[in-house]
C-alpha cells in the first residue's frame, strides 16, 4: 500500500516536472533597483500600499530619500465605476469597476530604465437596490481586489526589467 502511494507521489512529479511546472519564485531586480522611491498619484490609495508591501516582500528596499535611489512613477493611478447594464424597468442592473495605473522606472541618474508603461483591470458585479450595502461591500472588495492585482503585475513587469 505504501510503496503504491509512493509510486503514485513519484508518477506525479516526475509529470509535473515533465510540462514545465515551477513555483514562482522571486523576480531578480537589478543593482539600480536596491532602493526605489516612489513617486504616485494618490499616495495613500489602497494600490500604493499594495505595490510598496508587494515591493518589500521581493526585496527592494523602499525609500523616502531620492539619494541614490531609483525612481518608481506613478503618475496615473485612477479607478473609476460606470454602468455596465440596465434592467427592464430602467434600473441599473450590473456596474464595471475599471482601475487604470500607468508607471514607469527611472534609474538613480534619472534615465528611463523601464518606459511609461499601462495597465488596466475591470471587473462587473451585479447591482441589487434592495440590498445596497452587500452592493457597496462588493464593490469595495473588488477595487482592494484589482488594486491588488495591478500592483503584483507591476511587481512582476519590474522583475523583467533587463531580460
């Protein structure tokens, strides 16, 4: 039974490892990015907070001071919600939650390391007047939930830089 169940463990590696499966590991920054500032619109937005946390947990060190420091812009970082669908009795009926962020990395001497770059994220949820505040809860959870989802792809995007 044992020796089954360790034929199965090692079948499943052997063809996990076959299609090229590999846990993600951390990106490898270059020596200009050891310390980065950060310059962003909207500095104490749920996204500045996400892309400084996800920064730290790869490594870079984030700074206050420009000395010496590479320079992470943010110059758009913009979330806005439009009526995706209206209902029958001319009500709103689904709303789009789209958060826009555009960057770009500049090098301790000021040249452009990484040129300005966009991304964007939307999501649609369902509108219920009858219940507003599950409504208002869903679109909160979906904006942290893109803020979140630009910031790792900037992370990532940064940890190309150079390849």
């Amino acid at each position: 039974m044992k020796l089954n169940r360790l034929l199965c463990i090692l079948t499943l590696l052997a063809l996990l490892n076959a299609c090229g499966f590999h846990l993600q590991s951390k990106p490898d920054y270059p020596l200009e990015m050891e310390r980065v500032r950060l310059e962003i619109q909207l500095p104490f937005s749920q996204f500045a907070r996400r892309l400084e946390t996800h920064l730290e947990q790869n490594g870079v060190n984030v700074v206050t001071s420009l000395e010496g420091a590479a320079v992470l812009e943010v110059p758009l970082n913009a979330t806005r919600k439009e009526i995706q669908s209206i209902g029958d009795n001319a009500r709103v009926r689904e709303f789009q939650v789209r958060h826009t962020v555009q960057f770009r990395l500049l090098g301790p001497d000021g040249t452009e390391l990484i040129p300005l770059q966009t991304f964007e994220q939307s999501r649609v949820y369902s509108f219920n007047e009858q219940d507003i505040l599950a409504a208002e809860r869903e679109d909160e959870f979906l904006r942290n939930d893109l803020a979140d989802s630009l910031a790792r792809m900037v992370v990532r995007r940064l940890g190309t830089y150079g390849r």
